[in-house]
C-alpha cells in the first residue's frame, strides 16, 4: 500500500501539473471546450485525488482520477480527432486496470472491455474531431502522446517487476 501510495501521489502532481498546463494551451489553440474541460473538471478532480490520496482515501482517489483520464480522451479525441493522439491514453488506462489492487478482477476486466470498445468506437465514429489544427502541431502532439505513453506504460512495468523482484529476494532471505 505505501508503494502505491507513494506512485499515485506523484502521479496525481503531475496529472494535477499537466491538466493544468492544458488549459493555456488548449485556449490559445482556440479548443475552449477542451480549456474549460481542465479548468473545471481535470485540475479539481486531480486536486480531489491528492487530497484524498494523502488522506488514506487511495481507491476513491484513485477511481476519480481513472474517470477523468478517461472521460478527457474521450472528449479530447472526439473534438481534436484521431490524429491528435489523446486515445493513446486510453491504452494507458487500460494498463491502470490492473494496478489498483482494491479493485476486483471483475472491475478490471470490465473496464478493460470499456476501455477496448471506447478505443474502437472513436476510431470509427471521430477519425476527423471538430477542429481543424495546423497539421504540423498536430502531428507533433501525437507524437509527444504516444512517446509519453511508451515510457509511462514501460514505467509501470518497470515498478511492477522491480517490486515483485524485491518482495522475492525478501523471502529468499
């Protein structure tokens, strides 16, 4: 617990951190909806999630901060299209599943086929998004979500196998 304790602090300050650089960079590509979606949900649901994670809340934290990751690329694919990248999260999300170790494996495995079916259905139904955005920086925010992706999802592995590899040498001993 004190492990995921402390890997879910960090992550909601930078969940905190990002959304709220968004919201400038959102506003200044003229993507309010996305702007006000930060302003008003993604940094107090990640404010939420740290208070409540340092108050010993972690599956409440933990769920709120699932949610609107997941409700954000959502939005954010269906308003900036396929292109953009942001349902690169959703794979992210998927892994998320399977780190909260309070969540039955039935919740998992049902979020997953959420996550799976979301994935496949903005792929489908919103290739292009509402906005048209200059190519270039589209392109390059893609890039910067999938790269972030690989190295979050690789991240988690990397934290996973290290404890499990600790936990073993213990036993050992």
């Amino acid at each position: 617990n004190q492990q995921i304790y402390r890997t879910t602090q960090i992550a909601y300050i930078v969940g905190l951190t990002a959304h709220a650089f968004a919201i400038p960079g959102f506003w200044i590509m003229g993507v309010m909806e996305m702007a006000y979606f930060n302003a008003v949900i993604s940094v107090p649901f990640f404010s939420f999630a740290l208070i409540n994670n340092r108050l010993g809340r972690h599956n409440l934290a933990f769920s709120v901060a699932f949610f609107e990751l997941f409700f954000h690329q959502i939005f954010g694919t269906y308003f900036l299209g396929w292109g953009f990248g942001c349902q690169f999260w959703l794979i992210y999300l998927a892994a998320l599943c399977f780190f909260n170790p309070n969540w039955k494996r039935m919740v998992q495995l049902t979020l997953l086929v959420v996550l799976t079916a979301s994935y496949v259905g903005l792929f489908y139904l919103f290739p292009e998004g509402q906005y048209a955005l200059d190519p270039g920086l589209v392109q390059n925010i893609y890039l910067a979500n999938a790269v972030s992706i690989i190295a979050l999802i690789s991240l988690l592995i990397n934290y996973y196998s290290k404890s499990i590899y600790k936990e073993e040498q213990k036993l050992i001993e």
